[in-house]
C-alpha cells in the first residue's frame, strides 16, 4: 500500500519548511524511519523520516522550494503500484500527527492557533502527445516560488519556459536549464551587477519577523535600566578558571545563573501573558538569546537556577555550537520562562530588547567598562555593566520589576551567593 510524504510539523511552531536536499532518488528503496529529506524549519535542520516501507516513487517538491506543514511533497509505493490517484488528489489525508516530547515543559501558547493547512494538490503530467504549451504573453506561467525568484535574478521570462515539474509547473532546474541554454533567455534586458541583492528569507528569519511584530506592536513595553559593578564577579570568574578547565566559566555564565536565582525569588517575572491568565512558573528555565548567520535563536537552560556554574557553562556553550550548525532539537529552544540577550561582547554599551511572547520580560546585557566612581569619598575605578529590562506592562509593573533587579544586583555584586 501507498505512503504519502507529507510536510511535517519537525518543530512546535513550523507551519511551513524549506527541502534544503532530498536523501533519497526517486527509485531508491526506503525503510519505515529512514531519512528522506533535509527541511529547514523555522528554528533548525531536519530530517523528513518516511512512514513507511517501499520504493520512493515520486518526489513532488524540489530542492530549495518551499511549502506549507501537511503538503504532499512525495509518495513511497512498491514498484509496479499505481499512484496516479494519489497524485491526482493531492494526498487527500491529513498528514500524521508527531508525537508529542514530554522530555520538557513547554509553553502552551508559543504554539500557533493558525488553522492547519490542506494538502496541496499534486496535478498529474497531461496524457497529451504534444508538448506542455508555454505561457500566452502576459499571462503568469505556474512556477515554484523559488523559480520566479531564480528567474527574476537571472533576467529569464519565465512564461517562455516550458515546465518539467508536476502538472508543468516551472521549477528551479528549468530556470537554470534556460540560463545556461541561452535563447529562451537572450532577449531579455540584463540585470545591472551590483546595484543590490535580493536575499530570500529563511524559515528562521520568517519566524523573527512575525514572532516580534507580535510582541513590539501589541505589548505595552516599558523599559529598566541599571548599573552594576561587575569587580567581583571578575574576580570570581578569575579565581574559577585557576581550579581548572572544569571550573571554566565566562560573565555571561555568571550573569546567567545570577539572572535564574533572582528570577525563583520573583515568580511573577518568571511568567507567561496567557491572554486570561498569568502564568507564574517554580521552575526557571532559562532562554539565551544566540545570533546565528540566519538570524536570533534562543536555546533553553532548563531549571537554571539549580544547576551549579560549571553545569551552565559547559551546557551554554554545547547549546550555542549547536545553535550555530543549525542542529537544535525542538525541545531545546522550547519552553523558556525568560530570556537574556547580551550583546556585550560586541562592544554594546546599551540596547532594549524585544519581548519573546508569552514570556513577561526579557534582560538585555552591554559591555562591561572600567569607569570612575566614588567608594567611601574616594575615586576609584572599578567595572561596571549596564542591563535593561524589558517588561510586559499587562503582568509587570514598575515596582515589581524594580524589586527583581535589586535583588540580581545583589547577587551580581555579592556572586559568592551564587556558589554557595
């Protein structure tokens, strides 16, 4: 019997992905949990497993294109089955649900409520002995999203070209046949070099650009900034690394666990904005703001407030390499309560940070500076680091978010209370 391919949900948010490459031939034999396909979700790269035993017979979307979660984009069948109905109706059901990973908590509303998308309709290749019509003039050719772009940046008329895709859609490798065949494509103005680039999102970038607009635009933000001095945190972080490499930690661990202990003695900051409710957590599961060549992602330090320093920093470095490599599991960038930004090491004096809805506030970190103070009448100079908090005005007020950076500039400026 035939198993449909579908775009599966590979992460909590996804509702579309990328095929960055197929694994698999249209003709190879497959195994129920075989990898068949790279797909970029909207945090990572994944692999798409098949369902089911056969042979993979059709591969219904192309490489670089992409679709929306529980589109049919293939169909694994034995050799000699029939699949031109499958084909025909586009799938029909419902791609499989994935089984939820109860491995971590995670936050019930980071999930979108959008509908699901219906499987895309595949149209079987016409019977006709004569070739695929091209497009009438000014009339819009069917392409791929990746071909019109491929076609825009080469200077192709795309309603020129003939597709070899399904139902003769236009895909990547007939644009790329017309520009290297040269006729289709030689009477069209060429593109001036080096006036700009067109840059297509990526799945991640996508997930920025909506995950924010949502919270700078309908959350009432407003914004504390503080000054702490960081002398003894150096001095902490100097005297751990003279133990050895196991006691290797950065100010960003520091201040991390300094953050996780504040935040389990004020529970109304370690909380989700749920619309009718707020949502105090007792557990504080830490999210890192990590930049990427794709964009921000935040991996999860979960019950941070509990580990020891040596445990965050070996955990935050593994988590930012994998952030890097595009590897993270769903469940290491899911379920934060609330999130640090620092962009210190970037010579960063100050900034503010956006809100990663539902969380209720998010710290951003500057640079660390040696500056002039005055210590019992007398000048000194000693380092000092400025934080700004961002707050959801809906569940933090002033006063409430005031008491939660007293009580981290305690534990910044006294770090031994982090050890013990």
């Amino acid at each position: 019997m035939a198993t449909k391919i579908f775009m599966e949900a590979l992460s909590p948010t996804m509702e579309e992905g990328r095929l960055v490459k197929w694994l698999k031939n249209e003709g190879d034999a497959v195994k129920s949990g075989e990898p068949l396909a790279e797909v970029e979700t909207d945090k990572a790269i994944m692999e798409l497993v098949a369902r089911g035993d056969g042979v993979l017979r059709k591969r219904l979307l192309g490489e670089g294109e992409s679709s929306p979660v529980g589109t049919l984009v293939g169909v694994i069948a034995t050799k000699d089955e029939n699949i031109d109905s499958l084909l025909a109706d586009g799938g029909g059901a419902k791609q499989p649900e994935p089984k939820p990973d109860n491995s971590q908590p995670k936050a019930e509303s980071r999930e979108p409520k959008a509908e699901s998308p219906q499987p895309r309709a595949a149209t079987p290749e016409p019977k006709a002995e004569s070739p695929q019509p091209m497009a009438a003039e000014g009339s819009r050719a069917k392409s791929s999203p990746l071909a019109r772009r491929m076609a825009s940046e080469k200077g192709v008329d795309i309603g020129s070209l003939q597709g070899s895709g399904p139902g003769g859609r236009i895909i990547k490798r007939d644009i790329e046949s017309a520009q290297t065949s040269g006729p289709k494509a030689a009477s069209q103005k060429p593109r001036a070099e080096g006036d700009y680039q067109d840059l297509p999102l990526t799945q991640i970038r996508k997930t920025i650009a909506k995950r924010l607009s949502e919270s700078i635009g309908p959350i009432p933000t407003f914004y504390l900034t503080a000054e702490f001095d960081l002398t003894r945190v150096v001095e902490t972080r100097e005297a751990m690394l003279e133990l050895g490499d196991e006691y290797k930690v950065s100010i960003n661990d520091i201040l991390m666990k300094a953050v996780a202990t504040a935040l389990a003695q004020h529970p109304e900051v370690n909380a989700h904005w749920l619309g009718d409710r707020i949502r105090l957590f007792n557990r504080v599961h830490l999210g890192m703001a990590v930049a990427t060549d794709d964009g921000l992602i935040v991996p999860v330090i979960f019950d941070a407030d509990s580990k020891r320093l040596s445990e965050i920093a070996k955990e935050s470095r593994a988590l930012a390499k994998l952030a890097r490599e595009r590897k993270l599991k769903p469940e290491q960038y899911t379920g934060s309560t609330f999130s640090l930004s620092n962009l210190g090491m970037m010579q960063i004096d100050h900034f503010t940070a956006i809100i990663n809805p539902p969380e209720v506030g998010i710290l951003a970190v500057g640079a660390a500076a040696d500056v002039p103070v005055v210590v019992d009448g007398e000048l000194h100079t000693r380092k000092r680091l400025r934080v700004t908090m961002s707050c959801d005005h809906r569940a933090v007020d002033g006063a409430v978010g005031a008491r939660f950076l007293q009580t981290l500039r305690r534990m910044i400026e006294n770090p031994l209370m982090l050890v013990f």
